[in-house]
C-alpha cells in the first residue's frame, strides 16, 4: 500500500521541528515536503526540502499535492520589526498555503493558531489570530484543524524574553495547579505536535478547533509515536 504525502511549512520553529520528526518517523507517510527558507540540515530518505521564497509560493504549488498540509508558522514583532511584516507571516502565507492545498486537492490543512484567537479582540495578536481563522475557514477544504495552543515550553532556537519568564513563572507554580488547569497555561511543545499527528491520522470531515486542554488529551491518546 502507497504511503502518503505530507507538506509542512515552519519546521525552524519550536513545534514545527517537533512535528517534522514525528511525521518522519511516522510509518504511514512516503514522502514529507519541507518548505523553508533554508536548509535545516536535516537528512532523511524520506525528506525534500524545498528552499523558496514564500512571497512566491504559487512557484512551488506542486508541492502541495499531499494528503495533508501541517502550517506551524509564526513570528514575532521583535523578529518582524512591522505589524505588516508580522501579519503577512502569521495570515497571509498560512491563507496562500491552504488555498494551494485546496486547488491541489490536498484532504487536510492543519494550522497552529493561538489561544485566545478573537477577529473582535481589542489586542493586536489574538486579533489577527481570529482573523487568520476566519479566513481560513472559508476556504473549501475537505478537512481543517485549528489548534489554540497555551503558552508553548521547549527549547527554541531563538531567545525569547518574555515567553522565558513566563515559562520560569509557570514552573515555579506548575505544582500547585492541576493537571486540567496545567495545559491551560502551558504545553510543551512536543505535545502541540503529538496532537498535531494523531488529528491527521483521523478521518474527520469540515472544520475541528482544538483548544489547549484538548491538545493535551489528543496527544495523550497517541503517546507511543
């Protein structure tokens, strides 16, 4: 039996490099599609690393005939330096993916959102959050899945001051508070991406929104990947 396809874009990032390696490892898939801006380094006989532009994406569109399409990009302000710069990576790439995915006929895009995603928020990144989902979800995909993640732990490539001292805060507290309350805070990241994973192994039509708590029981039900 053929294996599939599996397209993913933001493997630099913290859930993103999780997720790549799962999905390398992951007996069902053939082939795995990375697109980046430079190579990662990474070597798998499994693995095409697909260096562009993402200005230019429809150049690549080929590469968007896979079963499913993993999104896990995202910035910051600091990084961007413009909140135009920021939104054209947080809503204007993610929104071209998923219409090539859709026009290559690609059965699943999966999306790393936020979670306090709100198109009416009064504050800039969960608004743009909701308006990235909003507009997402009026593209004809087969399959959507949205995950609204808590803070995010790992080790990220790149030093992030205020992510950090919310971490150190968080685990200073983490046992005083209860596992249900746990995940509503935090999430490792290799959580987020278990979870990302087992949702793409399911047969789940229209559009699934899995907030933080949600996240932490999927990967649970998936821990021996």
């Amino acid at each position: 039996m053929k294996g599939k396809t599996a397209l993913i874009a933001g493997a630099s990032g913290l859930v993103g490099n999780e997720l790549l390696h799962l999905i390398l490892k992951g007996q069902g898939y053939e082939k795995v599609y990375s697109i980046v801006r430079r190579p990662l380094g990474v070597e798998h006989p499994k693995l095409i690393e697909v260096v562009c532009d993402f200005d230019q994406l429809e150049e690549i569109q080929e590469y968007f005939d896979a079963e499913e399409v993993f999104c896990c990009l995202g910035t910051t302000i600091k990084k961007a330096k413009t909140k135009e710069a920021m939104y054209k990576v947080d809503v204007e790439y993610p929104l071209t993916m998923a219409k090539l995915a859709q026009k290559k006929g690609s059965n699943h895009f999966l999306l790393i959102s936020s979670m306090n995603a709100n198109s009416k928020s009064s504050l800039w990144y969960p608004r743009m959050k909701g308006i990235l989902e909003e507009k997402l979800v009026a593209i004809p995909l087969d399959s959507i899945s949205i995950f609204r993640p808590s803070l995010l732990l790992g080790n990220r490539q790149e030093f992030r001051l205020g992510e950090y001292a919310a971490a150190k805060v968080f685990q200073g507290l983490s046992y005083l508070l209860k596992d249900s309350w746990k995940s509503r805070l935090a999430v490792e990241a290799k959580t987020v991406a278990q979870a990302m994973y087992y949702a793409a192994q399911m047969d789940k039509k229209g559009v699934s929104i899995y907030s933080a708590d949600i996240i932490e029981d999927l990967a649970g039900n998936n821990r021996n990947i």
